[in-house]
C-alpha cells in the first residue's frame, strides 16, 4: 500500500522559511514525478511545485512561488522537499505531495496518483 506522508508544516511569520518533507512508502520511488499542491480555506487547489523522477530532475513551479520555492527529492530516502523561503501570507493553506507514476512534470492533479494527508502552513503578516 502506498503512503505520503508529509511533515515540516507549522506557523512562521512572514518572511520566514519553512522545509517541508514528503516520505514515500510502496512504491518504486524513483519512477515516480512527485508534485506539491496547496489548497487555501474556501479556495480551489492550487499547482505549487514539481519534479521529475530521475536524478537529474527537471522542476517547474507554479507563478505565485517561482524564485522563493525549491522542489527537490531523494531518490536513497524516497523523500522529497518543499524549501519555502520569503514566506507571504497568502502562502497560507494546507500543502499536499502527491505522486505521479510517469517521468514527466504535470501541473495537473488529476493526474496524480497518490496523495498524502496534508500539512498546514500557516503565515502570519
């Protein structure tokens, strides 16, 4: 049975940093692209962030975090990261890692496999 499960979440004050983390388990990590997604109270799902699977992994963001997000993975600790620098408010929601079974990036979560359960971040102005 696959599993995500995220961590690193929390309360930071605008400006700060946050590292989220996302731990695989199940599956053949490395044939997996793995993306983040966040999903704000009464707003629709958001693209964040994504990262191809082979080790010299391609990225791609979405507009509202390029330049102070970085995704990056572990193919050794089937892990992958959310580095949140430059933190604004509206960064606040629940952030997601989800897992795709192909090589390429995609923005679209429903194309996504396998989700996690989610960790709030919350960013105080």
């Amino acid at each position: 049975q696959v599993h995500l499960v995220e961590s690193g979440g929390g309360l930071v004050q605008a400006g700060g940093s946050l590292r989220l983390s996302c731990a695989a388990s199940g599956l053949t990590y490395s044939t997996y692209s793995m993306g983040w997604f966040r999903q704000a109270p009464g707003k629709e799902r958001e693209f964040v962030a994504a990262i191809t699977s082979w080790s010299s992994a391609s990225t791609w963001y979405g507009d509202s975090v390029k330049g102070r997000f970085t995704i990056s993975r572990d193919n050794a600790k089937n892990t992958v990261y959310l580095q949140m620098n430059s933190l604004k408010a509206e960064d606040t929601a629940v952030y997601y890692c989800a897992g795709r079974l192909s090589a390429a990036l995609s923005r679209n979560g429903n194309l996504y496999n396998h989700w996690g359960q989610g960790t709030q971040v919350t960013v105080s102005s």
